[in-house]
C-alpha cells in the first residue's frame, strides 16, 4: 500500500502550495508593472533602480516560489488520492510549472540579466540602445505568460476538467 498523507498534513501542505502560487503570481504581475517602468524610464539611475528591484522580485518573489509550488504540488499529487498522473488537470499543471520553470531559468533570467548590464553599463544611454527596449518587451512577454499560465492553473485547479486520464469519467473532480 501507498503512502498518504494525513489530512492534517495534506492540509498544511495545500496551504504552502497555494500561498507559493500567489506569491509567485504576484511577482509575476510585479515584474510586468516594473517592466512598464523600466520602458519609461526618464533617467539612468531611474532605469538602475528598477532593474535592482525587478531581480529582487524574482529572486525572493518569483524563483523560490515556483520551485515550492512544483514541489508541493508533486507531494499532493504522489502521496493523495489525486495521484500524479492520474487526471489530465494534473499533468497539464505539472507541464506547465515545469517549463515555466525553465523558460524563466532559460529565458526571463537571461532577459533580466541583460539589462541589468545595460542599465549598468550604459545608464542614460541604455533607454536609446539597440535591442534594450526589445529585450524589455520580452520580458514583459514572459510576465504576461506567467500570469496567463498561473491563472489557467488555478483555473483547472478549481474546476477539475478534462477527466481522468485512463478516459473513465468516474471519480471526476
């Protein structure tokens, strides 16, 4: 027989879970309103700031986060009923955390990096350079990926859709 966890422990897990996701979806909305910011940006030192504090969003707010939220949502899913590969919302959520993951590993922390060096480098010239504002833009992109991705995934977390895997309709939801 399989391990399950006790409801008092499901419970409290279900809650880091679901303040992990919030806390990430929050950076994520304050990574894209920084985002904003960086793109109208009136000085160097103005653009310096908001860079310093959009890569500390996405260390404290959004990197930490994530990785709780993938793992806590693999110990709901391997040590309850729901199981891990069970129902489609399940994998569809465990697809999606994954390459968010990876795309802000890949991607949006390379984005950020990027014109954190420009911003430094460059300051007031950084708002004129080539392929500043276009990287600005891709990392509000990602933002807005994130966000689409994390309220989709609250959305089939609630709802439950799509069935069970192995196609049978009993023990929906």
């Amino acid at each position: 027989m399989s391990y399950k966890l006790s409801m008092k422990a499901k419970q409290a897990i279900i809650t880091v879970h679901v303040l992990s996701v919030v806390c990430w979806l929050g950076g994520a909305a304050v990574m894209l309103l920084l985002g904003l910011h960086v793109l109208r940006a009136e000085s160097g030192d103005q653009l310096h700031y908001t860079l310093e504090n959009m890569h500390l969003v996405d260390v404290v707010m959004i990197r930490y986060t994530a990785l709780v939220a993938l793992l806590t949502g693999l110990v709901l899913s391997i040590w309850t009923h729901w199981g891990l590969f069970k129902y489609y919302w399940i994998v569809i959520k465990l697809i999606l955390t994954v390459g968010l993951i990876v795309f802000g590993i890949q991607y949006m922390g390379s984005w950020l990096s990027q014109l954190m060096r420009d911003g430094d480098l460059l300051r007031d010239l950084a708002l004129g350079a080539p392929g500043f504002r276009q990287t600005g833009y891709s990392l509000m992109g990602g933002a807005i990926a994130n966000i689409a991705a994390l309220v989709f995934m609250t959305a089939i977390s609630y709802f439950k859709p799509f069935g069970k895997i192995n196609g049978s309709q009993k023990g929906k939801g």
